[in-house]
C-alpha cells in the first residue's frame, strides 16, 4: 500500500511538503498541546529514547500522575521496534499481567 501511494507522483510531493513543514531538520518541529495529565483516565506514555521524529525530551514536559516508559534503544515506531516490551507495558496497564 504505502509503495502504491509514493508512486504517485502529486502524492509524494504532497508527503514531501508536509515533511518538510512539520520535521523541517529532520525532528518533528510542533509539540502538540494535549495535556494527558488532564485526563480522567490513568495515562501511560511508552516513548523511544531513540526517537529522532520527536525527539523524548518532549517527555520531560508532561506533568502530573503520568506512567513514563522511556524505551533505550528504541525509535519512532516501538510498537514494531519492540512490540514484546510495548505488549507487556499494555498487559500491565490492563490487569492481565
């Protein structure tokens, strides 16, 4: 699917110019302004410590009663990255550990 999309050539220039306005040095360049400690609901944040996208110092910003789960060695996508680790962060989170 994703090598159907990039042929297309008006898809990638369009995928081009969003990259470039929202990663314009290679790092994701707007922090988004969820505020997850505001939430009515337990909250866990499983990030890489090797995410070049968006970049894990973002992580030191959330406050409040906030599970962090800093993935060393780990990227963008840890779901695929480490999906054993991430499986066990959301078995904990459910109660079925």
């Amino acid at each position: 699917a994703v090598l159907n999309v990039t042929a297309d050539a008006g898809r990638v220039e369009f995928w081009r110019a969003l990259a470039d306005a929202c990663i314009p040095d290679g790092t994701q360049s707007a922090e988004f302004g969820l505020d997850p400690a505001a939430l009515a609901v337990p909250v866990r944040i499983a990030w890489g410590t090797c995410d070049r996208i968006v970049p894990v110092g973002q992580l030191d910003r959330v406050g409040g009663a906030v599970a962090q789960h800093r993935l060393d060695g780990v990227g963008h996508v840890p779901q695929v990255e480490d999906s054993a680790r991430l499986a066990r962060i959301l078995r904990e989170m459910l109660g079925t550990e």
